[in-house]
C-alpha cells in the first residue's frame, strides 16, 4: 500500500532576514514531489558591504533542478522584495505566473521600462478567487498591506491546508482596497489549518498597527500648514499613501506634481486599475516652475536615500526641474529601511541645513507599517487556530518573538527553521528533514553572479585596501630589460614618516627579482608569485593593509 502523499515547506529567501521572498511548497515524497512556488522578490545591496551590487536575490539552482516538477509561482503582491527578481529568473523557470490584476499590471509596467525584457505571460486571479495549480488549490485571501491587491494564500493539499499569509496587517479603514477579510480567515480555520506561515515583521511590537486613515488626517494637516513649497516622498508602490497625498494637496488647494519614474509607473497603473478614481490629475515635473509656492506639491521618490531617486537630486540642488528653498517643507512619509540609515541622514541634513523643514515618523505620525504587531498576530492564530506556526518573513529576533508568542496563544506546534530548511509538515510530527541548496545571487551590472564569484570578493578587498599593479620586463637570461612599472590605487601617497611608499615598492621589486636564482628568474609564474608577495608584504609594513597586487611578467 503506498504511503499517503507528504506536504513540506522550504524558505529559499526571506526567512532570517527582511526582504529576497521565496517559499515553496512540496507535495508528494522523498523520490517525487510537485513543487509550488511563492513569490520571488530581492533585497538591495548595501554599497559599504557589496560595492557595486544593485539588487541581491534568492539561488534558484533547486527550482531549475526541479524545474519539470514546478507547477507555477503565485504572487501574494506586487512589492520588489515579493516579486522583483521574476524578470533576472523566470528565464531559467519558465513557469506560470499568477497573481491578481493590479500585480500583474505593475508587472507589466515594470517589464515595459526594461531594456529587452523576455516576454513572461502572467495569468490573472480574481482578489478572493481560487486556482488550482498541479496537486495545489490555493485561495487569494484579501488582506491590508502598504499595495492594493496583498493576499494571504490558503494553499489546500490532499495532505492538509497551509495559510501562507504574506505581508498583512489588520486595518479597518485602509483607504484603497480591502480590509484583512477576517471572516474568511475563520472559515478557513474552521475547516481547519494544519500550518501558518506568517509574517513576523513587527512581531516585537506590541499593540497594534495605525490604520492609514490616521497618517492621511495628519498629512492633511501638516500640508494646510505649510507656507511654502511641499515636497512629500514615500514608497511609490504605496497607492493608499499617494490618495492621502493627492486628498491632502486638494484641500490645501495645491497641484500634485510627480517627480520620478517608478512613482509615474505606480500612478500610471493605479489610475488604469481604479485605485486612483475621483483623484484629481497629476502634472509632471516639467510643469512645477509654473506654479506659485505656496500652490504646489512634489509628490518624489527616494524616501531611502537612493542617490539617484528624485529627493537626494532636489536635496543636491541637481534636479533639472525642481528646486526647494529656506522656509520649504520636506515630508517623509516612510519608515527608513534597516542599512539606509545614512544615506538617508545625509539627505535630511543637507534639507535641513538648506534651512528647509523635515518632518519625518520620529515627531508627526506620518507613516505606519504595513505589518502586524503582537495584538494583530494574536487575532490571526485566533482566527486561524493552526496544529503548527512556522515565523517567516523577519530576522531571526522577529521570528523568535513570533515563537514565543504563538506558543503563549496555545498552538499546539511552533517551528523555526532557516532559509534552505526544507520542513516536513505532515502527516506527522512537523520536522527538518533535508536541506536544500540555497544562497545567493548578486546583480553586478547586468550580469549575475554567485556570492562567491571572484569580482564580488575582489571587490571588497579593493574597496578595504586597494590594488598594487606591477608590470616587469625580463630578458630570456633572467635580468631586468626595463625599469619595473608600479601603479597604486586606492593607497595613501606617503606612509606616516612622509615616505612615498611608491619608490619603496620599486625597490623591492628590484631587489626581489635579483635576488632570485637565476633559473627562477626564467619562470614567469615563479617571478609573479615572489614579486606579489613581496610587495603585499611591504605595503602591509608600511601602512597596516594587506592590499589587492597584480603582477604581469613579460619575458623578452
């Protein structure tokens, strides 16, 4: 008699960690299983630890081994970190999409601002519809998040039902969209849960998350209030935000201007997709000059110090178009996302020092979170009452909170696991039973590389402690033809007694390759390897770094 089919979970991105979502569920056993995944999403590199790395995403090597036991990805909605890896990846997957329309309109938004994006089709769901997908049925379950079209998925197996809840929050007046549907959370429970995947974002936070409708009555406020220009920058994706914004700027009898082109493509799809109906026109950044200040919004992007993004080019005084000046006013309705700390404090000290006033969630309540604190977590297993709650979606105190929490609310059965964990749900006690390949990809330009690729290594190292280039001529006997040619970059002049340490390297060069046996210096490989730890020595000994050194030996 064969043995009943077993579900399992796997976090690839995402769990340990804020950010680079991937989940997949396994239905089947040890030899065979069909695979579902969720989400696909980033994380953005941090300049000081990753020079040059734009975006960092979840290594896909399982999914592609998999790939002809991949049945589809479904989306739970549209934020970067849930879905902005799909375009780099889906080419090596090339499996369904699905994800509800105002996703899949961003999507498209988002692939048409591509330079040669593949053409990947996504199937469209209706918000509280049900698709099947392979063995899966799963149910999109509308919840309020920061974007229209969040859901939480009820993924239901011959094995047992998984709720997988997203990003999610409990806000009874969220503006745009639909509120968490609480009573069909407590159908589902009814029906019974075996495992809730939940976000554990604010899981340290007690109480519960403001309601949007709180942040749109103060930016009213503090827009009426304002004497001079007002610039307000927030995530773009946040469609609730931008209507509180546009309602704000109405009131006050001000013209939206929108500065940016991520926050152009999130009205241009919010409009086509209803969520910004009966919301005045925008006008484009072109027109701002032509209003009077006191009659203009600037409604940017850059709310994380992003050197490009509108907000740190008007902080410069380097947007072609838009200027703020001393007595102007600079909201930022966000909250800085952990490693942005800096860049962000330097955009909010140059407006300040401009003599331009910054308000920001430290003084006014102009921004909440789209997550749910300890109260709102309480409500969901309330809701829900699983056998098993496994924290996902936060680093690793968020998740032992959530732990703690839920074994405190009387879930029979709490698990934490790690990205790669591959987790038996049931029948059965829940377990680690495997570990999966996982890691991580860095895009460097347009390319894509393995954390452990030699350019990503090296350039850190150059970034710490520079490079040393030395080029060296050698004669068929083994002698010197040229002067040695050295080339430093990225390393002080002159060491602490006011040395140029340039010259003290020519002369170890020099002397290293005399000082060879004759028969070595007739190996180029042997000269190259003597000469690059010779130098590293010596510049280690006179400024305290072991730097990068490259040497070329060319025998003439």
């Amino acid at each position: 008699m064969s043995r009943p089919d077993e579900l399992t979970f796997a976090p690839l991105g995402g769990v340990g960690e804020i950010g680079m979502n991937l989940s997949i569920y396994g239905l089947g056993n040890r030899h065979q299983r069909s695979w579902l995944a969720i989400d696909l999403g980033v994380s953005f590199g941090n300049e000081e630890h990753l020079p040059g790395i734009d975006v960092i995403m979840p290594d896909i090597r399982f999914l592609v081994k998999e790939r002809k036991n991949l049945v589809g990805l479904v989306l739970t909605h549209a934020h970067e970190d849930h879905f902005g890896a799909i375009i780099d990846l889906w080419p090596q997957l090339k499996c369904p999409i699905y994800a509800t329309q105002f996703s899949a309109a961003l999507f498209e938004a988002k692939c048409a601002s591509e330079r040669n994006p593949p053409k990947i089709p996504v199937t469209v769901v209706p918000s509280g519809g049900t698709i099947d997908v392979g063995p899966f049925s799963v149910e999109f379950v509308p919840v309020a998040h920061s974007i229209p079209e969040s859901h939480a998925l009820a993924i239901r197996t011959t094995a047992g039902t998984v709720l997988h809840t997203g990003d999610w929050k409990i806000d009874p007046t969220p503006i745009i969209g639909k509120p968490t549907d609480e009573k069909r959370l407590r159908e589902i429970g009814d029906q019974g849960v075996m495992a809730l995947v939940g976000d554990s974002t604010n899981a340290v936070r007690e109480g519960r998350s403001p309601s949007e409708q709180e942040v749109a009555k103060n930016i009213t406020e503090l827009v009426k209030a304002a004497r001079g220009r007002v610039a307000v920058t927030t995530f773009a994706s946040n469609v609730a935000r931008l209507r509180a914004v546009a309602d704000a700027a109405k009131a006050a009898d001000r013209e939206v201007v929108v500065v940016g082109r991520a926050m152009e493509r999130v009205v241009q799809v919010a409009r086509e997709t209803g969520y910004l109906d009966g919301v005045q026109a925008f006008r484009g950044a072109d027109m701002y000059g032509h209003f009077p200040p006191d009659k203009v919004l600037a409604l940017c992007t850059g709310s994380q110090g992003e050197p490009r993004a509108a907000l740190a080019r008007i902080a410069n005084d380097d947007h072609p178009q838009v200027t703020l000046n001393q007595g102007d006013t600079v909201i930022f309705s966000s909250r800085t996302i952990p490693g942005n700390e800096k860049a962000v404090g330097a955009i909010i000290n140059g407006l300040v020092t401009q003599g331009i006033e910054v308000i920001t969630d430290r003084t006014h309540m102009v921004h909440v979170s789209g997550h749910p604190r300890r109260d709102e977590l309480r409500d969901m297993i309330s809701w829900v009452r699983p056998q098993l709650l496994i924290p996902a979606h936060g680093e690793a105190l968020h998740l032992s909170e959530h732990a703690k929490l839920a074994r405190a609310c009387g879930v029979p059965k709490v698990l934490i696991c790690k990205n790669g964990d591959l987790v038996r749900l049931g029948p059965g006690d829940p377990a680690i039973i495997e570990e999966l390949p996982n890691g991580r990809i860095f895009k460097d330009g347009n390319i894509l590389e393995t954390e452990k690729a030699r350019a990503v290594v090296e350039r850190r190292r150059l970034a710490f402690a520079g490079c040393a280039f030395v080029a060296i001529a050698v004669t068929e006997k083994g002698d010197l033809a040229d002067d040695p040619e050295v080339d430093l970059v990225g390393i002080p002049e002159k060491n602490k007694e006011g040395e140029v340490i340039a010259d003290d390297v020519f002369d170890v060069v020099v002397s290293t390759v005399e000082n060879l046996p004759r028969a070595r210096r007739r190996d180029p490989d042997a000269i190259a390897e003597s000469v690059r730890r010779a130098v590293r020595s010596e510049i280690n000994e006179q400024w305290g770094k072991k730097t990068l050194c490259v040497v070329h030996v060319l025998m003439v």
